[in-house]
C-alpha cells in the first residue's frame, strides 16, 4: 500500500527580513543620523552665510532696494525685471561687458597657449626643474595688489623701465595706462603673466601622465615632434586643458583687482570690468541693480563654462 508523503510547510519569513537584515538596517539608519549630526554645524553655517546671503540677493536683483532701505528691508517695492532691463538698455554696463569680454576672450587662450609652452619646455628638462617651476609659479602666490602696484610702475610713461628700454633704441614707449587703446591689453598681459604659472603647474602634471609608449610607438611610425605633439600629447590632454580653461574663465571674468589699482577704471572706462560695475554700483547705493547685475555675471560664467566643456570634453 502507497503511502503518501507531504511536503514540509514553507517557513513564512518574519516581518522586516532576517534578523541579519534588520541588523544591518539599524546600523544603516544609525550611521546616517550620526553623519548628518557631524555635519549639522557646517549645513547651519552654510545656510546662514552662503545660501542664505544668496537666495536674499536673488530676491534683492527683483526690488528696488537701496542703502537707505537696509533698515526696513521688506518695505520696498517690487521692481520684477526692471533692474535687468535697465542694465542692458545702460551705455555703461554695455562698455564693461564688452571690456569684460575681450579681457576673457583674449586673456584665457594667451594664458593657456604660454603656461602649456612653458610646461613642455619643463617637462623636456631634467636639470633645475623645480628652481624653474618655483619662477613661474611665484608670481600666483604674490598679492595681487603688490604685482599691479609694480606693473604700474614698470609701464610709467616717462619713468617706467619698459619705455626708458624703448628709449634707448630710439623708440618712443607710448603711455601704457593713459591709452585707452593700450590700457585694456596691458591689462591682460600683466594678467597672463600672473596667472601662467597655476596652469603651468597643471599642465606639466598632465604632460607627465601622457604614456611614453605612445609617443615611442609614434615616433617609431615616422611622426615628426610636431605631430607627435598634435596628435599624441594634445588628446590626452584634453581633460587638463578643460580644467585649466575653465578655472581661468572664470577668474578672468571677475577680474577686478588690476584696474581698480592700476587704472582706476579708466581711461574713459576703458578697463572698467563688469565686477568693477557691480563695486560701483554697491559703492552708490543702488542694491537691488547692483545684485542684478551679480546674477548676470553669474549667467556669463555659467555659459562659458558650458561653452568650454562642449568644446574641450574628451571624444569618446
């Protein structure tokens, strides 16, 4: 006679998992509220003095707030996007963009083709590297300041080294600063000259990560230095020149120190940056203009950062 066998009941699984499981979980939940508890006091401060100050100044770009109001801050009126109409319809902020623009556009490829020379130059010498590294790069760690003050005094028009070196061939040396043609490129080759030494830093790195095997097998195939150099090295490079490009795009269009030292803004506003229209526009009072035209610098850089990483981004 058969006899008939049963299979063994399934054992119904607890509620929540395995005690393994749960186990886990807590210790998850556990370590989650001890990170953000370390990391309370930065998100209270970063909220207070970051994106708090942010987020007022965007309401402030839609007012017509003016240093008169900072005592009753919510009592003044609602200019929606008046400030940003009258900032593009003003001759002035038009003039500074447009120097703003030329310092960027001519600054930033100057800077970048001299610091990649320069790190080429470097990264084929073995001798002195580090004494040569630390002349290119004392300049960045100078005061801003202390380099336009002596920039100031090499381009004197009669005094100055440079036209006094121009007299002595029998050149008569222009006036650099007084120029409103000169004054803008003097600008931006005392700005090339101060900043080469960040991106050459960066470059030689990147250089020194580009395989040598690929510029041996190059060299093996016939490839002269020049194309070894355009098709080999330039790349690999690409993700060191977008770093590089974007970190001096941005500097460069916020530059501010070296006309407010050196030229004052002039002549004619000729060296007036859109950052030195914002100061001046603080400087009078006018908060809620001044704050927009914050946000349309902020606009700029965010666009040419875009611009820079869909034209530099590695090819895949």
């Amino acid at each position: 006679m058969a006899t008939a066998t049963t299979a063994p009941a399934s054992r119904s699984r607890p509620p929540g998992g395995s005690p393994a499981a749960r186990r886990r979980s807590l210790l998850q939940r556990r370590q989650a509220r001890t990170a953000w508890l370390l990391a309370l006091p930065f998100l209270l401060l970063f909220a207070a003095f970051t994106a708090g100050p942010v987020f007022a100044s965007l309401l402030m770009s839609f007012t017509d707030m003016r240093s008169t109001d900072v005592r009753s801050p919510f009592a003044v009126d609602l200019a929606a996007f008046d400030n940003y109409t009258a900032l593009f319809q003003d001759d002035l902020f038009r003039k500074v963009a447009g120097n703003t623009a030329i310092f960027v556009l001519v600054g930033v490829p100057l800077t970048m083709v001299l610091a990649l020379a320069a790190a080429v130059g470097l990264n084929n010498i073995t001798r002195l590297r580090a004494f040569y590294r630390l002349g290119y790069y004392l300049p960045v760690v100078t005061s801003i300041v202390a380099v336009s003050v002596v920039w100031r005094f090499l381009l004197q028009p009669d005094t100055g080294p440079i036209n006094q070196l121009l007299g002595a061939v029998g050149i008569g040396g222009p006036d650099w600063l007084g120029d409103p043609s000169l004054a803008l490129p003097s600008l931006i080759v005392m700005a090339a000259w101060r900043n080469l030494g960040t991106l050459m830093v960066i470059f030689l790195a990147g250089l020194q990560t580009v395989p040598r095997e690929l510029l041996e097998a190059a060299e093996v195939d016939g490839a002269g230095r020049w194309h070894r150099f355009r098709y080999v090295t330039l790349p690999l490079l690409r993700p060191t020149l977008l770093f590089g490009a974007v970190i001096t795009g941005i500097g460069y269009l916020q530059f501010f120190e070296e006309p407010f030292v050196m030229t004052n803004g002039g002549p004619l506003n000729a060296t007036r940056s859109v950052s030195y229209y914002i100061y001046d526009q603080f400087s009078f009072g006018n908060y809620g203009y001044a704050a927009a035209a914050s946000y349309v610098l902020f606009v700029a850089i965010v666009a040419l950062t875009a611009i820079q990483f869909r034209a530099l981004r590695p090819k895949t």
